[in-house]
C-alpha cells in the first residue's frame, strides 16, 4: 500500500507566499532528465528483508508504470542501489563526484524509492547542492510511515527540491506547466 498523504495546505501556501508559485519548474527537458530510481531492491523491499520498508512495496507497479511513460518520452532510468565501502575503504562514489559531475553533464532528477526520509532525501539534497533541478516523485517514494514520508516531502518542497506525482512530471516534462 502506497502513502496516501498530501502536502498540508498551509505549507502549500508559505511556499506560495515566499515563491509566487507552488511547483519550481514550469518546464522539464525530457533529453536532460534522468529518473533516479533508490534502493528499491531485496534488502529494503522484500517481506522479512533486514532493512524491510513495508511501504516500498506498495510503490513498486507506480515506478514500473512511470518509468514506462518516461522512457516514452527519452527520459533515461538510473537504479541506484545500496552498497559500502570498497575492500579499501574508499567511497564507491568518489569516481562519480571527482570525474563524472560535471556542469555539461548535469540533467534534471526525478527521485522515487525507498526510503523517502533517508536515501531520497539525501539523494534530493545532494543533487540540489549540485545544481541538478531536483523533483522528488511523492507517489513513487516510500517510508516506514505516513508521518515521514509526509515530512520529508514539505521539508524538500519548501528548501531542497520540487514536489510533484509522477502524472505532474509527465505533463511537465511533455511541455504542459503546472497550473497550481
């Protein structure tokens, strides 16, 4: 079962007040975003795994549908998944960060996955510090509750990165803004 939760109207209307706006992006270029898919694998979904997230599953067949209509659309899909520390003890991502990102390589993210309050909002916050136009996919996330994935969506929405359903991205992202 998915979170059936909505942004509390008065955080809608601070960031209204303080933005003139709800959503950050009127427009997406489909050939300049990815869809960053968050450890939505065995060891976070999976009934009985270690690091179970219940909620995960009830947002697996929203991610397969969505990744369908963006991959229509040229979006590319990038499944992230979790892993440690190298033999060495080095990052895995230091490759990434010291000769991959760069500004000519940025594109836009869309994030679903699990956990919403930990790995997709880091991910979120990263990706903004990065200067990536971020938007976290509010019904293609999952956290342990309601009230997590909740806050962590008005704390993106208000500071890091955009909020929007994945049918609000594809209407974005096929040209069509937002009329909130």
């Amino acid at each position: 079962m998915a979170h059936d939760v909505e942004i509390r109207p008065e955080i809608k209307e601070r960031v209204r007040r303080r933005r003139g706006r709800l959503h950050f992006y009127e427009r997406l270029d489909p050939a300049r975003t990815a869809h960053v898919v968050i450890d939505m694998q065995n060891v976070f979904v999976a009934p009985g795994a270690p690091i179970e997230v219940p909620e995960a599953r009830g947002v697996v067949e929203r991610i397969n549908e969505t990744n369908r209509a963006l991959r229509a659309l040229g979006v590319k899909i990038v499944w992230v998944t979790h892993r440690n520390l190298r033999h060495d003890g080095r990052s895995d991502w230091a490759l990434y960060y010291d000769h991959v990102m760069t500004p000519e390589r940025a594109s836009n993210l869309l994030i679903s996955g699990t956990k919403t309050n930990v790995c997709c909002e880091s991910t979120a916050r990263d990706a903004m510090m990065l200067d990536f136009r971020t938007v976290m996919l509010s019904d293609c996330t999952a956290a342990q509750t309601d009230d997590e994935h909740r806050t962590t969506l008005e704390n993106m929405i208000t500071q890091f990165a955009d909020v929007m359903t994945a049918a609000q991205a594809l209407l974005v992202l096929k040209g069509n803004p937002l009329n909130e």
